[in-house]
C-alpha cells in the first residue's frame, strides 16, 4: 500500500488509485522525458574534445574525449554557388552523443537546400519522444512525436505565423509512456 498524508495524518491508499490520480498524459510524459535527455547529452557533450577528425569523404567533422563521440558535424555543399569560387558548405546536420553513446540529440539546421529545421533525440539510434520542426525564420512548422522511428500521437502543422493549420492523431500515443523506461545512465 501507498501512504498519503491526509490532515495531519497517513492513510494507507491503494497503489493503484495513487498512481492513477497523479498520472501525467502520455505526451506529457514524452516532452519531459525528450527535454531531460536533451538537456543531458548536451552536458556530456561538452566536454572538451582530446580529438578532432574529419571524414573528406562524407563531409563530417567528429569530436572526440577518451575515444568516445562528442559531436558529430555534418557538411552538405550548397549547389546554387559560384562555380568560378571554391564550394561553399553549410551544416546539415549537428548530432551530439551521450557519454555512454546510447543516447543522442539531434539538430537539422537550415540551409538554402531546406526550408526547415528539426531537433529531436534518438536512442541508440532510433528516434525517441518530442520531435519539432521550425521554419527558417524560428516560427515553429511541425510538432509532433516520435516512438522508435515512428509518428505517434498527435502532430500538429502550423502556418509561418504560428496559427494552427492541421492537428492529425496518428495513433498509438500510448506508447509514449515507456520512454520512461529508456534510463540515461551515467
């Protein structure tokens, strides 16, 4: 049994009753979770790098301490430049790593290829929780949530100037609540 405190006094409650009266949404549970993960793979990936490298071949400077991943930077080469000029790039895509690699919050830029920006977190490589997309100019786009690569709940479009074009359930929303049970270990 669960114990409360009632007007100076315990009383013995059923479990199950505490816990459903306490409850949290499904989605609420999703946006806490992607915020708590997001907040502690930038920790961990701020640390000071030992080692720099970068990959020619696929466009992508990584970051690393003790032969673990930091960050990895990704370079995609703007098309519409001046051929008589070198290429100019611009980053595609930022990924930061978790200290135990497990976990990773994910940023999309914009860049003249896209008119969008996303951040979301992925769990060893799936994407996990709270997912949203922006315009360039920082009007939020797309909102939505994410369940082992899947759209789950509901994603909701909106219009450059923040206004609600289209909410959409997309089912399975529930699922959401067992993000609680991805634990960021340290």
């Amino acid at each position: 049994m669960n114990r409360k405190l009632f007007k100076g006094g315990l009383v013995a409650v059923p479990l199950a009753f505490s816990i459903l009266s306490c409850s949290r949404s499904a989605t609420d549970v999703a946006i806490k979770w992607t915020n708590d993960i997001k907040a502690k793979v930038l920790e961990d990936a701020s640390r000071t790098p030992d080692k720099t490298v970068y990959d020619s071949a696929h466009r992508m400077l990584t970051t690393f301490k003790d032969g673990k991943k930091l960050k990895e930077c990704y370079f995609a080469k703007r098309e519409n430049h001046d051929e008589t000029q070198p290429p100019v790039y611009d980053t595609g895509m930022i990924v930061w790593y978790s200290a135990d690699q497990n976990f990773q919050f994910i940023r999309m830029p914009c860049t003249p290829r896209t008119d969008r920006t996303f951040e979301g977190v992925a769990y060893k490589g799936n994407r996990y929780g709270f997912a949203e997309y922006q315009y360039c100019k920082k009007a939020i786009r797309e909102t939505g949530f994410i369940f082992n690569n899947f759209n789950v709940g509901t994603w909701t479009q909106y219009d450059s100037a923040g206004q609600v074009v289209e909410a959409k359930d997309v089912g399975d929303a529930e699922k959401l609540r067992s993000v609680e049970d991805i634990h960021y270990s340290r």
